[in-house]
C-alpha cells in the first residue's frame, strides 16, 4: 500500500479535528492541526503491526461544509 487517505472535519461543536480514514477503522481527533497530524500518524502506527504494509503516504483531505440560508 502506498497511500492511506484521512477525511478531516472541524468539530464545529467542542473545537478541534476529527479524522477518519477512508476504508479502514482509523478514526482519530486532535484540538488543533498539528495535534491531529501527530495523532494521526500515531493512530496509523498501532492499526499497521509488523504483519501488514503500512502506507508510505497519509494524506490528509480536509472536508468543510458551508451552509448558506
């Protein structure tokens, strides 16, 4: 695998990030971005043991959604 792919969203009601990789049950949060990008490399690390390819990339797609009234 060379490539794992995270959908990030604001957590619009506690503050923060929330990611979720696409595909897999990674799922992950931190209170500001460089938090979440420690955690999330964390959180890839423990999913991926010695027996399974980890990703040579992780790539972060932040998502926001804009709702016009």
């Amino acid at each position: 695998m060379s490539e794992i792919i995270f959908e990030v969203r604001e957590d619009e009601v506690d503050g923060g990030y929330n990611a979720m990789a696409l595909g897999y049950g990674i799922h992950t949060q931190g209170d500001t971005l460089e938090e979440l990008r420690a955690m999330v490399k964390e959180a890839v690390d423990c999913y991926f043991d010695e027996t399974m390819e980890a990703p040579r990339v992780i790539r972060l797609h932040f998502v926001r959604d804009e709702v016009l009234a």
